[in-house]
C-alpha cells in the first residue's frame, strides 16, 4: 500500500520517450466511488523557479503503469497532449 505523502515525492517518468515529467502535486479523486482519478502536475518553472504561466497538468489514473520505490510510470504518447486542469 501507498500513502498519498509518498506519491508526492516521486518523479513521474514518460515511458514512451523516457521524458521526466515532473512531481505529483496533487491528486483528483471520486470521492463517491473512493478512488484517484488523476493525478496533477505542475507546469514547469522558468529561470530560478519563476513561475512561466503556464497550466498545470492531469494525467488519468489509468495511464499510470507502474508506482515503483523511486518513480511512477505513465504512459503518455508523443504528440498527444496532457489535459490542463481548469
């Protein structure tokens, strides 16, 4: 079992081109059915971690492959792109 505090500290990994992706920073969950949803994360950072303007992102729980010890696995393809969280 995971705790939701251990999810936040592993890098999510694209496993279709090997790409870090970022950090979980947050989690979207049904809370009638008690399960995740998506997981959040945030847009990336600019110069000195300024912050772009740019969206964060949701990746759909079922494109999640594999949590590991130090990672989480997403499938993601090239091209597609991530839904911005409104």
């Amino acid at each position: 079992m995971v705790r939701i505090s251990e999810l936040a500290s592993l890098e999510v990994i694209n496993l279709e081109d090997g790409k870090v992706l970022g950090m979980i920073d947050d989690l979207k969950m049904d809370l009638n059915e008690g399960r995740i949803t998506a997981i959040i994360i945030p847009a990336p950072s600019g110069l000195w971690g300024f912050i772009t303007g740019g969206k964060d992102h949701v990746i759909p729980w079922r494109n999640v492959t594999k949590i590991g010890e130090d990672v989480i696995l997403v499938r993601h393809r090239e091209g597609a792109r991530l839904t911005e969280v409104e």
